[in-house]
C-alpha cells in the first residue's frame, strides 16, 4: 500500500470528520443518517491516519508530495 494522500488532504478529511461528530452528538443529526454519516467519518480518520486511499486508486491520483519519497 503506497501512501497517496498528502498532509492538507489528511487534515480536511479530518476537519470534516470532527464537524460530522459534533452534529451527531449535538443531535443535529440523528438516526440512519446519523449513524452513516459517522461510519464516514470513521472512514475519513483511518484514511487519515494511514495515508491512504483507495478510491484515488483507480483514477491514480495522489495528492502526496512526491520529493518526500
């Protein structure tokens, strides 16, 4: 698994991650899409965390400075 995710990518996600949790847990939003829009921002932290993401993948994006190869 190569990393394709650079750090502005990394701290966006989780920014939108923290947002999608303080509206749940404010109960702003609440039931079946509470508990989705939580499941994605579970998915934003640990694409976080791991630097990587497959949805870039398929369309070979990497928003990863390369000179830190």
């Amino acid at each position: 698994m190569k990393k394709n995710m650079g750090s502005a990518d990394k701290i966006i996600r989780l920014i939108f991650a923290v947002i999608i949790a303080v509206l749940y847990f404010t109960q702003i939003v609440s039931g079946t899409l509470g508990i989705i829009l939580l499941i994605f921002a579970a998915v934003l932290v640990i694409t976080s965390f791991i630097s990587f993401c497959p949805l870039y993948l398929p369309f070979r994006i990497s928003t990863r400075n390369n000179k830190l190869n």
